[in-house]
C-alpha cells in the first residue's frame, strides 16, 4: 500500500472503477436500509445478517458449513472447522462492542479481536499480541510470503496512524484496505482471515455506511469463492493501481452481495416466513 498523497486512503478512491463500485455500494445500502421491514424488525435482520456473515467468514478459512447447521450447533468447542465456525460467531458478536475504541486505538481491537477468535485455545503468551521473529502463522489460504515481525510492527502502527487520522476515503476504501492489509501481514499466529474480515465489518459500521450491520461483506466474500478472493488480493499485494481497485471493486461487490442477502431476509420476514 503506498501513494504520494497526504491522504493515500483518499488518493485510491480516484483509481479507474473505484468510484463506481463507491456509489454503488451506497446505493445498495441505501436501498436496505429503505425496506419497510427496518422500521420495526432491523434487529432481527442484523442478527440474521451477523449469523450469515459468521458463515461466510468461516467458509473462506475453510469451515464452508451450511447456514442451518450453524444455527442449530451450541457447542463449537471441537477442533478443527468447528472451532473456525465458533470463532467466527464470536468475531461478529464481539465487532459491535468495540466500535467507540477502533477510532483511538485499532491494535487494541486487532488484539482484542485475535483473543476473541483464540478463544483460549493456545496455551502460551502468543495469544492477543503480533507475532514475534520466528513465530510460525497458520493462514493455509494465503500463500503469499510472510513478512518478517519488524516489518509488521511497522506497516501495523502505519495503518493505526491512517484510521486515528481519519480522511475523506469512502468507507468501502477504508474498509477494503484495512481487510487486505491485515491479510497481507497475518500479524498473528492464526485466525488472520477472520480477524481480517471483522475488521472489514467494524469500519464498514463504524463509518456510518452500515450503522445497523446488515450488510455482511463477509457473505459475498464466501459467495464469490475462495479462488476469486485470493485472486483479487493478488491485486493488493502487487500495490499497482489496477491491483489495488481489483480489490476494492471485489470488496464492494461483496458488501452488494451481502445487501442482497438481508434484503432476502427482509423479503421473508414481510412475507412471515422467517
């Protein structure tokens, strides 16, 4: 991520197609938040649209459950994608309380949010903290090079500075750039694709683009697939110009797709069917 301007959040809302993909992802969002049912039932639709995008979350680190199973499991205390599955559902309810914090300090929130997604399941002090020099990652989606614990530090307390600086960067800027970032660093030993997209989620609410959480970009993330997903990082990762908007175009795309969920939802709760 590098550009020469003052505000390089701002800088790649002017690449080709970004734009675009800004205006109309408000009005896909403006179109939900219009539906009738918000008036009185948008809390049961942002429970559905956590729920949903939980799934999603987890289907891209490799726990691709359907939507039922999720919702009938209590238990998610198993290994392997059982554990992804509960970390996911405890990323989504955690992301709410901690909107008033990510403004002053997102790396408590990073940190907050890799204890959260842990779940006490490590039994060292790697837990909540970036990784230190040595320390292995497992991110088995992302095969990009890992980048040394020095440089993480670095481009972390870089993007810290970034989001306590505000800017005039649309919210799907912010939001993608902050997911794809902590995708290409992995700053700690797991969960880094959860902890990435909750992040996403947290700016896109916290920005006012998506107060209520109905918009779960996690869902068109899963719905696009895991090979387009990481093509589209592919983008990030190469820093170009026409890298950088593939992934903020994919990211939008997702956040229409999820749109286009919770207005299903809508749909079935006017309906009664839901």
């Amino acid at each position: 991520m590098s550009t020469s301007s003052s505000d390089p959040l701002a800088a790649l809302g002017d690449l080709p197609g970004v734009a675009d993909a800004v205006d109309s992802v408000r009005k896909a969002v403006d179109r939900v938040y219009g539906h009738r049912v918000m008036r009185r039932r948008s809390n049961e639709v942002t429970a559905e649209a956590a729920l949903r995008g939980a799934r999603g979350s987890a289907a891209l680190s490799g726990a691709d459950w359907n939507l039922e199973e999720v919702r009938r499991r209590t238990d998610f205390s198993g290994e392997g994608e059982s554990r992804a599955i509960g970390a996911a559902l405890r990323l989504t309810a955690e992301a709410g309380q901690l909107l008033s914090i990510w403004r002053q300090s997102p790396l408590r929130v990073l940190a907050r949010l890799h204890l959260v997604a842990a779940g006490g399941a490590s039994p060292d002090d790697a837990v909540g903290r970036p990784r230190l020099a040595g320390e292995p990652v497992d991110e088995p989606l992302i095969e990009a090079p890992v980048p040394g614990a020095d440089e993480v530090a670095g481009r972390l307390e870089g993007l810290s500075q970034l989001i306590i600086a505000g800017g005039s960067a649309p919210a799907l800027v912010t939001s993608s750039v902050v997911h794809g970032e902590l995708l290409a660093l992995r700053p700690f030993g797991s969960h880094n694709g959860l902890v990435a997209r909750t992040a996403e989620r947290i700016v896109l609410i916290g920005s006012g683009l998506d107060p209520k959480s109905i918009c779960p970009a996690e869902v068109g993330h899963a719905e696009q697939g895991r090979a387009a997903y990481v093509a589209a990082f592919d983008g990030y990762l190469s820093g170009t110009p026409e890298g950088m908007a593939a992934w903020i175009t994919h990211c939008g795309r997702s956040v229409q797709l999820g749109v286009r969920e919770s207005t299903a939802v809508c749909e079935a709760l006017q309906r009664g069917a839901a």
